[in-house]
C-alpha cells in the first residue's frame, strides 16, 4: 500500500476516534474518574504524570547533543533528535490548544462548559490536544527507532502517562487519543526528513 495512502487511512482513523470519543465517551468517562477522588492510585499516577513534562527530554536531548557533537557526532545527533521531536510536538500541540481552545473538564464539573471556544489563551481552556501524550509518545517512538527491543517497554510507559492524564481528569480521551497520534507523527517526519541519514551511523545495540 502507498505510503501516503496509509497515512490518509490513519489520519481518518484517528480524527473519528477523536469525535466517536468527544461525542460518546468523553463527557461520562472524565465524570467517573473524578468521581473516584484522591486515592492511592490518584497519588501513584500523580508522580507517573511527572515523566510527560517535556523539559527533562528537551534539556536532557540538547545537552547531549552539546556535550558529543565533536567527540561522536553520530551519536550527539540522538540528543537532538530528541529535543527536535519533542520541541515539534510540544509546539504543534499548543499552537492547536490556543486555537482551539477546549474547555478541560474541570470546568466542566464546575460549570458544565464542554467543547471548543476558539482563542483562548487561559490554561483552563487548553485541553486538545493533550501536551504531555505528545512528548510520551514522541519520546517513546524515538527509543522504539534508537532501541528496537525497548519498543514495548517504551509504549507501555508512555500509555500509563497518556493515562495519567485521563485518570487525574487533566483531559478527555479525545485529548489524549490526540496528542498520541501528533507525538508519533512527529517524530516520523523528524527523522524521515531531517535525521534519518546522520542516524543511520548510530548503533545503540553495540554499545
């Protein structure tokens, strides 16, 4: 099947989860978390959510990038990679909120606001798409293409930080289901584009 075709197929697939999601799911499953209160486990994804901050990966990529680039070149350039990929998504994925401007579902519990107001710039009116399942799964699709055999541990971790973000009620799934698929296309392009060719000399495997 053509490249672009597989795209187009998925883009579609995604966009009407994203509605299926917004229409069905979202309002009654961000009720029945919230409903569940502060608990152990409300704690325990608390800390998971932590690992979805984009600043670790961005600060952690460049300096890596800074500290190698003129003793392993090949390998410097996985560290901007990483920065690239998360700084694309992360980028991409507030540029949509700020346009969008998506209620997030505490002010739905507060006062039952639901859906997009266009142009808002106050972080409770951010929700879609969700920034921290962006950088989960950037991150996670750069360690799958540097460390093949990590690649299900890596998804596994990034889909408990997705998650997390349902779980603590901070998005609706079409937030998350959103900023998964941008992270995952993100890094896609970075490296098809930009970096696959310095990469090519990059051999984890053998270190």
């Amino acid at each position: 099947m053509d490249r672009a075709l597989q795209w187009s197929i998925t883009s579609v697939t995604i966009t009407c989860l994203c509605i299926l999601s917004y229409a069905f799911l979202d309002i009654q499953t961000a009720l029945w978390f919230h409903s569940l209160g502060k608990s152990r486990a409300y704690e325990l994804f608390e800390k998971i959510t932590l690992f979805g901050d984009s600043l670790f990966y961005l600060t952690g990529g460049l300096l890596f990038f800074v500290v190698l680039r003129k003793k392993k070149s090949s390998t410097a350039y996985s560290g901007l990679f990483l920065f690239s990929t998360v700084a694309a998504s992360g980028l991409t994925a507030d540029l949509i909120k700020y346009i969008g401007g998506r209620a997030r579902p505490k002010l739905y519990f507060r006062d039952h606001l639901f859906g997009f107001d266009f142009f808002h710039w106050e972080y409770a009116w951010t929700s879609f798409p969700s920034g921290h399942s962006a950088t989960a799964f950037s991150v996670a699709m750069f360690l799958s293409m540097l460390y093949p055999r990590w690649r299900f541990a890596a998804f596994f971790a990034a889909l408990l930080i997705a998650f997390s973000r349902i779980f603590l009620s901070q998005h609706y799934i079409s937030d998350v289901i959103a900023g998964s698929f941008l992270g995952i296309v993100s890094t896609i392009l970075l490296y098809n584009h930009f970096f696959k060719s310095r990469l090519d000399a990059f051999e984890p495997n053998k270190i």
